[in-house]
C-alpha cells in the first residue's frame, strides 16, 4: 500500500488534511481516501479542493472506485458531528456499507460480568485453546495467519462495495510485521487454536 497526503494551509497554519491510500498488490480499482477540514473552514470550498486533488491522484493510478467513512449518531447514542455525512452526499458519494462500532469504557468494567462470559464461552469451545504471540507469528502458525489474512475481506460484510480477498502468503506476512517492527508499532496478537490439528 502507498499513501499520499495534502495538507492545506492558510496564512501558516494547518486546516485542511487529505490521504489516499492505494494498495499495488489487491483491489486495482479502489482506493480508500479521507478528507478533514478544521470546522471554522468548513464551507469554503476547501474539502472540495482536497477531494479533487485526491481524486486527480487516483485516476492517474488508474483507480475507478474511493471509498471514504462517515459517522453518524445511533439512534439514542452520543451525538455525532453531521458533517462528513454532508459532505459525502454534497459531492455525490452514495452509502454502500454500514459499520457498528462499538467501545469499552474500562471505567465501568464489570471484573465479574467478564469472568462469567469467559467461563461460559470456554464450556462452548473444547477442543480449542488460546496461543498469544508479540511481534512476528511463530513459524508453525504463520501460514495460518496468512490464510486467515486473506479470508478477512473475503468474509466480511462488505455491502454494495466490491472488494477482492487479499492474496496474502508467508512472505507478504513476514513483510507487513517488519514493517510494522521498522515503524516501532508493538503487536500482540492472540489466536484460537485448533487442538486436534494444531491449525488456527
């Protein structure tokens, strides 16, 4: 994947970012792309002037398809800037996946609650067990991580958008750990284990 970044700004100071990333091995036609503009130069023109430098970019790599997020406040849920949802549809973007993201508030974690849904899960699962890692993949597991890798898109909801599984082996593996080794990233990775087979 190659990135590319914009970075608006005026009288000095930084207002404005957009990215376009664009992966050279999968999915030819997509590119994932984003766009920010600090609130006080909202309606300006500025996102629009981004987008079109971002688009610009993607057609010269040949790329058909962006595909951009948006968020938006659940029904009864915390409020949501509108803004990005505005956007999308003021420059003609259509909806084709809807996420739910969830979170965690750790200050109200309940010790207990997780302990009885831990035991629970665990009485549903023999024959299986917990292999946790840092870092790289151990050899006997890493073609698993790969096949695993590759089903991810393949698997998922992916709605009206057209996106192709990943081909992704052992090296290309190896190759994004050491990317993130290189860029200081810690990793900790858990895997659900087959026992009889010894496969994730």
């Amino acid at each position: 994947v190659r990135e590319r970044t914009w970075l608006a700004r005026v009288d000095g100071q930084a207002v404005g970012v957009a990215e376009a990333s664009l992966s050279y091995v999968d999915n030819l036609a997509n590119a994932d792309v984003e766009v920010q503009v600090h609130p006080r130069m909202r309606r300006t023109g500025l996102g629009r002037r981004l987008l079109g430098d971002v688009l610009a970019h993607c057609r010269d790599e040949g790329r058909t398809t962006v595909i951009g997020s948006t968020v938006e406040a659940l029904p009864g849920g915390a409020p949501r800037d509108p803004a990005g949802n505005a956007f999308a549809a003021a420059v003609g973007a259509s909806p084709a996946r809807q996420d739910v993201r969830s979170r965690l508030d750790l200050t109200r974690f309940n010790e207990d609650r997780m302990s009885d849904l831990l035991a629970d899960a665990w009485t549903q699962a023999s024959g299986y067990s917990l292999v946790q890692w840092r870092e790289r993949a151990p050899e006997r597991y890493v073609a698993d991580v790969a096949r695993l890798d590759s089903r991810l898109l393949e698997d998922a909801p992916t709605g009206d958008l057209k996106i192709e599984p990943e081909a992704i082996d052992v090296e290309r593996t190896r190759a994004i750990e050491q990317t993130r080794l290189a860029r200081g990233d810690r990793c900790f990775h858990t895997g659900l284990r087959h026992d009889a087979t010894d496969a994730l």
